[in-house]
C-alpha cells in the first residue's frame, strides 16, 4: 500500500502539470455583471494562488468540483464528428451567468480547471482516421487521455468530493470510472443515459468501447444502458451483452417512448436497483436528446425534460459519485443559438447539485 501510495503521488505531480487550474479572474471574465443581482460566477469558488488544489478541496466546505475535458480524439478515433472540445467552454460560460439564489447556491461548487490537451489535439489534427497506422497513433492519443483523467477523478473523490466532468468524448467513461474504483479501492457502477452502449470490441481506446475496457480491466463491475436506441446496435454487441446479462443490463428507448412497453420512471427506478447498491457513475451522453449538436446527433429520442428528471432521480441515490455530461458538440452547431448547448449542460450540471440537496432533505 505504501508502495502505491508513493506512485500515486507520482502520478498525480505529471498530471498537475496539465492540469490549468482557474482563479477567480478567470471567471470573472465570462461573468455578465449586472445590478441588483448575483450571478453563480460571482460565488462559484476557486483555487487560491499558490494553494495546493488537493488539498484546498479537501477542506473546502463545498462538496461539489467541476472539471473540464477540452478534447474530441477519442470521437476522431471511433469515427465521429469532431467538435466535443468546445463543450466545456460553452458550458463555462452559461454557467457562471446562472442566478446564484435559494434554489442554488454557485459557493457550493469548485471551479478546478480543465485538463490540457492541447499538445494531445495538435497532432490529432494531422492524423486520418480512415488510415490504419494513424487511427493506432489516435488510440495512443486516447490512453494518454484515459491516464490525465483517472488520476484527476481518483484525486476529487478521495477527497470527498462529487466531480462534475464536462466534455469531451464518451471514452472519458473509462477515467472517470477507473479513476472513481482507485479512489474507492473496489470496482465500481455505472449508468448511461445514451442512445448506444459504448461497449464495442477493444480494437483500440476510442469514445465506443470506454465501458468495454472499464468492465474487462475489472473497475466496471455492472453497467445499466438506457434509452438505448435498437437501431443503432449491432448484432455482436447485442450477443455480447446477451452473454453478460448478469453485469450488463438495458432498456431501450422503442420500449419506453414508441412501443410504449414499459414505464419511464418506473424503468428509471429498476435501473437504479440494479446499480445504486455500491459506489456509481452517472454518465449522460447528449446524442440521446433529439436535436443537440453532438458527434452522433439525433431527431429521436428522450426529451430534454426526461434527460433532467433522470439526472435528477439518479443524482439522489447515496451511491451516486459522478456525473459525466459528453458528446456536445456547440462548434458544430451553424446557428445563431450555438450557446445553447453549453446552456444545456450548465442546466444539468445545476440539476445534479440539486439532486444532492434532495438526497439530504
């Protein structure tokens, strides 16, 4: 234990060097001042200048620490459309302009930083992902990623914190739940609210097989898909998940919404006991809402509504130890409301520190 404790903070040094930490100005800046009311960016806390991060969360009384992954190779590498990296921003932005009052308070969350990926996005760029020696350069690029991001996650909650992640692909799900099993010395739960189950073959990491690698590694021990979306499934994954029905378990959004087979809240409430008995992850893709510019948009699907009133419901269950919001994709929206998304996000983000508040009462 000493030993792993010594490579931890190891690990954790090389990732702080990535890790852009916000002060206030940074906030400020965004922030849209006005008379007479108080804006979530004006309370929203920050790291102190030459304070410790980790240790500044630690004490600190706010229980909540957003953390931004600016990024979209893990899409790049799956094949998708690019344009994930801006989600952060744009959420940044809507959300600091919130009202900070008695519903929500902004002292009650930690603005850490982003994750710098900077170096990791300027060789993307020159990378095709139709070209097979260049898509195994982009898994590489991923497995960087995977390493930033679990550390940070591990970190946040083992100093008793909920993080909030913003961005950028979906196979950020598989730092988010490795770092959450470190943290909690134990494999771990998830849900996903999405339209597919990001459990394809490990072919190499890329935003459709976070969970595959999670679960076959051994921090994902089960895993609940919903609102799945039967067109967009193939037959190997079905066999797949078929096979390991015990661990892995779904129900799609035909069932719910267009059959009208089973109940929504009543499927919410089954996927919650199937997950909710130890530590989970709580992961929203926002290709599963109809018309939200992502790397797979949809027209079909759960409403924006439905998505909030899951959040919600599975925010408040104990075990609930992350929450994950991938996939925007603001830059490829063309028009003039592309700040809707990142408004989107920041709404979510408020309905999951809401839940919190509900859990308690």
């Amino acid at each position: 234990m000493f030993l792993e404790n010594i490579i931890f903070g190891m690990l954790i040094k090389q990732v702080m060097e990535k890790l852009k930490v916000f002060n206030s100005k940074d906030l400020a800046k965004i922030t849209q001042h006005r008379s007479g009311e108080i804006k979530f960016g004006e309370k929203i806390l920050t790291v102190p200048a030459n304070e410790n991060w980790k240790e500044f969360i630690t004490n600190c009384n706010a229980k909540f620490v957003l953390i931004g992954l600016p990024e979209d190779i893990g899409v790049k590498a799956n094949m998708g459309r690019v344009g994930t990296a801006s989600a952060f921003e744009s959420a940044l932005k809507s959300l600091v302009n919130f009202q900070h009052n008695k519903f929500c308070k902004g002292n009650e969350l930690i603005a850490l930083g982003e994750i710098d990926f900077s170096n990791e996005m300027e060789i993307s760029k020159s990378l095709n992902q139709q070209d097979k020696e260049d898509r195994k350069k982009l898994f590489s690029l991923v497995e960087n990623i995977d390493k930033e991001v679990s550390f940070v996650i591990s970190a946040i909650v083992k100093a008793g914190k909920y993080p909030i992640i913003v961005g950028g692909g979906h196979n950020n799900a598989y730092g988010n739940i490795k770092g959450l099993a470190l943290a909690k010395g134990m494999p771990v739960n998830a849900i996903n609210f999405d339209a597919h189950t990001d459990f394809r073959i490990m072919e190499g990491r890329h935003s459709g097989n976070g969970f595959t690698y999670a679960f076959e590694e051994g921090f994902l021990k089960r895993y609940f898909i919903f609102g799945l979306h039967e067109n967009f499934v193939s037959k190997s994954v079905f066999n797949t998940l078929k096979s390991i029905e015990d661990r892995v378990k779904y129900v799609t959004y035909e069932e719910i919404g267009v059959r009208k087979e089973k109940s929504y809240t009543n499927e919410i409430t089954q996927s919650l006991k199937f997950i909710s008995n130890t530590p989970f992850g709580l992961e929203l893709d926002l290709d599963a809402i109809p018309g939200i510019p992502s790397s797979a948009m949809t027209l079909s699907g759960f409403s924006v509504e439905k998505a909030r009133q899951f959040v919600h419901l599975a925010g408040s269950e104990n075990n609930a130890s992350y929450f994950h919001i991938c996939e925007g994709a603001p830059d490829l929206d063309s028009s003039n409301n592309n700040h809707l998304t990142g408004k989107l996000i920041a709404t979510l983000i408020i309905d999951f520190i809401k839940s919190k508040k509900f859990e308690e009462n």
